[in-house]
C-alpha cells in the first residue's frame, strides 16, 4: 500500500481584531440651503459618496488632525472690505461677453 504525504498546511494566522457591530446610532443634524444640499449630493453621488460616507470621512479627519482638515482663517479688514463692496455690487464691472472682459483685461 502506497505512503500517503502529509500536505503542507498554511499557517495559522492571528486573528483582527473584532469590529464592534453595534449599530451607527449617532446623529447628526445640519440646517443647510436646499441649493447647496442638492449640490453637494450631486458631487457626493457622482464619486459614490453618500452624505453619511462624507460626514463620517470629514469627522474621521477632524479627529485624526485634532481640527478642521482645511485652513480656516478670519479674513482680514481688506478682505472683509472687498466682500461687503462685492455683495452690494460696489466697484463691480459688468461685461456683454467674456471676450470683452478678456480684451479689458489685457488677456
């Protein structure tokens, strides 16, 4: 009778460490424009994020830089001048076409 081989076997890997699967319960709530919540989604959809994914990806990173993932900073009195001037249409030029803008820009 012929000899069987023993086969080799894989070696016995530690185990991962166990996800907790308790369920996601906690709740966020955001007031925001419909326009830019639509907008936002659309983006969010078109890269197969659902709003979920990116809110749960944005507090990963907060918490991951102990801050805002972006600079955010008080704009100066210059810039804050040039914002109110723009928002009243202060100081503002109107163009028929991109063309003429270009052309009095020099481009």
């Amino acid at each position: 009778m012929p000899k069987k081989h023993a086969t080799a076997r894989p070696p016995v890997l530690p185990k991962a460490p166990r996800r907790s699967k308790a369920a996601k319960t906690g709740m966020i709530r955001a007031r925001v424009s419909p326009e830019l919540k639509a907008q936002a989604e659309g983006i969010l959809a078109e890269i197969g994020l659902s709003s979920s994914d990116a809110i749960r990806m944005f507090y990963k990173q907060v918490t991951l830089q102990k801050g805002l993932p972006f600079e955010a900073r008080i704009p100066n009195a210059t810039t804050r001048k040039a914002l109110r001037d723009a928002e009243a249409g202060r100081g503002m030029t109107d163009y028929a076409s991109v063309d003429e803008m270009f052309k009095d820009l020099g481009i």
